[in-house]
C-alpha cells in the first residue's frame, strides 16, 4: 500500500479523547514523515495540542453553528486529501466532514455508527468491542496498513507553563491534586465527600489543591468543598490555562478526579489519577496507562440501574443516572489514597 501524501484527521472535541488522538499523529508521523497531516479540531482543545510539530490545525468553532462549519470548509477550498479519519460520530461533526474532500473517507464500524456517520464514509475500522477509547482512535491507521504499535503523547508544555506551576507552592509536601467538576454533572461526586478526603490527606501531611476552570459550575462547586473543609487547601480554580494545568500534572503526586479531560490530560505525563467510576467504564474511559488507583463501582451501578452486570450491557454504556455517583464512598477513595501512599513510600 503506497503511502499518503496527505491526511486530515476530524475530531474536535472533546478534551480527553483529543488526547487520544496524539498518539495516532505520533505513529502517522513516523510511518510517514512526508505526509502532510491536517487536524480539524475544536477551539478550547487546539489550545492543548495545537503546538504539535508536523501538523496543519484548522479550528472548527462549534458555537458558530453553520457559520462555523463553513470557515473550516473556506479554510479548505481547494484541497483534496488522500484519506480522511473521522473519528468523530456526532452529527454535527458527520454534517462537517461532508465538506471535506478526501479520496477515502474512514469511520467506525457498524456497532460504534450513529447520527448518520456510515453516509460519510466509504470504509471502517475494524469492529471490536472491550477497547479502550485510545485503542479505538488508534486503529483508525489500520485501513491505511500500519498499527499503533507505541502509545506516547510528548504534548508541548511550554517553559513559562513550568514556571508558573512552580510558583504555586513549595515542594516540601507531596500534593493532591483535585479536579472535582466533570463537563456531565452526573459524573460528579459530592463536595462534602472531596472535603473529607482532602482533610484525610492533610493529616497525613499532604498539600491538597483545588483546580478546575472558570465556569459557574467548576466555581460554585470549588466553593462549596471549601465550606466544608476543616484544613484550607490551596485553591487555584479557574487561575491556570491547558498549558499550565500540564505543567502542574507534572510536579504533583496525585489527581483525584471523576471521568473528565483533566483525568486523561494528566495521564499523558504519567501522574497517578484516582479516578471516580461509577457513570462509565474505567476500562473503556479511564486513565489509559495506568487505572490501579481508580475507584471502580461501574458493575455496582449497572447492576443496581439496570438490573444487569456490566459483562451483560453493550460495551460504553453510560450510567447517568441521579445518585450514581454515591455508590462511591468515602472510604473507598481514602483506601486508593493509602495505596498510593504505601507505594510512594516503598520506592
């Protein structure tokens, strides 16, 4: 199979399957280091990856509607592209691909398609269930003859990022770090549950920090863990940007945080992520690397919403259900923590 001289990749959004992405871009670019590879990508999340070397970003701006649809096809008149990965299913995003010219066009397979996806394409990955999200985004080069043999990420953080993040507190503790809001409110835990883990942390001589962005949501839930906190943590939530939420992954010890972007941004750069599962799969949306600190309660919540374990229901299902998230107790997070704790202080 000869190789492509040029590729365009559609997935805008949303800030943790981004990140699953990079990966394939890595393998794409070793395979071919001639091709010419275009992104489309969201506006929020090319601000995460839009320095990757080898690589044409066109930002689609969701918000825009129609409007915004057609600046990314103005931004691509005139160009034909060998192979097309949409690896997005929305409609919205199906809609889009509809303007861009590509000789093949590759999707998901039957299982995976929805909101119109199997009439913009005219070839599949293979059908696979059980994968990790990662997994399912890298097997779309296997159409083009190669396979994501290596997963690594290497997203630009640049050196003013690393000094911002090192000024906001010393390294005289092992630190917390706690992202507490996922973009689906359901996914969330209760802020007096955080409050009790952070303060369990405090004794045990750890720095707990509050971050998240600057919404009224992320705001308002940062504030109430704070009523509730017996030890003040340090609270930067909505101070950082993408760039410099990475560069604090880099010097903390642990992320505790439901399924979220933040959970699979930090796992790009190796931090242990306690993440809160009961909403969704850990192994299909979990952090990719590494899930043993993860509390898991996702068979409780099929079992208990569905009346099924989670072996018996199609692989992705998503429970959002009201009081989900209280099959997680506080106990069980503290006991992840002490795991962490145990291993830190063997090696």
């Amino acid at each position: 199979m000869s190789a492509p001289a040029s590729i365009c990749l559609l997935r805008t959004s949303a800030i943790g399957d981004v990140t699953h992405v990079v990966p394939l871009v890595h393998t794409l670019r070793r395979a071919w280091p001639q091709a010419e590879l275009t992104w489309i990508i969201g506006k929020l999340e090319r601000k995460l990856v839009g320095d990757l070397p080898g690589v044409d970003f066109v930002t689609f701006n969701k918000g825009a509607g129609w409007a915004g649809m057609r600046e990314v096809h103005a931004a691509l008149k005139g160009r034909r592209f060998d192979a097309l990965l949409q690896m997005q299913v929305a409609l919205r995003s199906n809609l889009l691909s509809l303007g861009i010219k590509a000789e093949r066009r590759i999707g998901y397979d039957h299982a995976r398609a929805k909101d119109l996806h199997s009439l913009v394409i005219n070839e599949r990955i293979p059908a696979r269930s059980g994968e990790h999200v990662l997994q399912a985004i890298g097997s779309f080069c296997e159409p083009l003859g190669l396979k994501q043999a290596e997963v690594r990420w290497d997203i630009p953080i640049p050196e003013e990022a690393h000094a911002w993040a090192a000024q906001q507190w010393p390294n005289d503790k092992p630190v917390l770090l706690v992202s507490p809001t996922s973009s689906h409110a359901l996914r969330n835990w209760r802020p007096e549950r955080y409050a009790t883990v952070m303060d369990h942390a405090d004794a045990e001589g750890w720095l707990s920090v509050l971050i998240g962005g600057p919404s009224p949501a992320e705001r308002g839930m940062a504030d109430a863990i704070l009523a509730r906190c017996k030890h003040p943590p340090l609270d930067l939530t909505g101070k950082d940007t993408l760039k410099k939420l990475m560069a604090m992954f880099c010097r903390a010890q642990l992320l505790l945080t439901p399924d979220s972007g933040p959970m699979h941004m930090a796992n790009t750069v190796g931090l242990k992520v306690l993440g809160l599962h009961a909403a969704s799969n850990p192994a299909r949306s979990g952090p990719y690397s590494d899930r043993r600190w993860c509390v898991d309660k996702y068979d409780a919540a099929t079992r208990k919403y569905l009346g099924k374990p989670a072996s018996e229901i199609p692989w992705g299902s998503k429970i959002e259900k009201p009081g989900v998230m209280d099959l997680i107790e506080v106990d069980d997070v503290i006991e992840r923590f002490e795991a962490v704790c145990r291993t830190d202080s063997s090696q």
